[in-house]
C-alpha cells in the first residue's frame, strides 16, 4: 500500500504551554481547546516535550497548582521528523519509541518549532482510507 507523507495526514498548528504552567493549567489547556495533548516549550518557544491526557492524570493525587509542566511532560516524543517524511517512518518511529503522538518539527533539523501533530489516530484513519 502507499501511504502519503506526514504533510498529508498531520495536524497543522500546535497548542502548547510553558515548562513552568501548572499541571492545572495545563489541564484547562486541554480542556478548553478539545484536545489529547499539548507540547511544552520553553520562553524562547523551542519545544521540550508533550503532555497527554494520561500524564494529567497521573498527577490527581497531587497538588496541580504547585507541580509544573516540565515535571510530568515527555521528551521523549520529541524527535526529528519533518512534514515532508513518509507516513510509514513516522508510524515505525511511533511504535519504537511507545508514543501516541509525535511533534512534527519544521523544515530544517534544527528547527525547534513544532508546526503539527502526528497521532496514532491519524495512521488508523489513513489506512482505513487505503485498504
């Protein structure tokens, strides 16, 4: 089968939220916008990682007003992958490194601006589409 590339299936535009908001706001962020994730960057905008649903969850036993982003946010999503790479690299990437969710990263590899989003959903939707 051929899959198109990361362009064509992604999310274009990314919510995110300081390393230093609380998981609270953090928590209102999803919330209000209607999503499963955001990415964290730090003042300057580079991202540094992605909080899940999951990873708010994980902190109701605790104080979410005082616990911030950086202490529950993955970095681990965030790897080099650009709009223009195959759909299936990004899919082998997904299931290697055990994220539902990737960062797509701008053009340039050392670009640190996330400029979409990548979920499993979206793989599943496109190979429905193809079968």
């Amino acid at each position: 089968m051929k899959y198109e590339n990361v362009l064509d299936v992604m999310t274009r535009g990314v919510i995110s939220v300081h390393l230093d908001d609380s998981v609270r706001i953090v928590a209102q962020t999803l919330n209000q916008n209607r999503i499963h994730a955001v990415s964290v960057v730090t003042k300057d905008g580079a991202v540094v990682g992605v909080i899940s649903e999951i990873d708010v969850i994980g902190t109701i036993d605790e104080d979410i007003d005082t616990l911030k982003a950086e202490d529950i946010m993955c970095s681990s999503c965030i790897r080099t992958i650009t709009p223009q790479s195959p759909l299936i690299e990004a899919a082998k990437m997904m299931r290697e490194i055990k994220c539902h969710r990737l960062l797509i990263m701008g053009e340039d590899a050392k670009d640190d601006v996330a400029v979409g989003v990548l979920s499993a959903s979206d793989i599943v939707a496109e190979m429905a589409k193809n079968n």
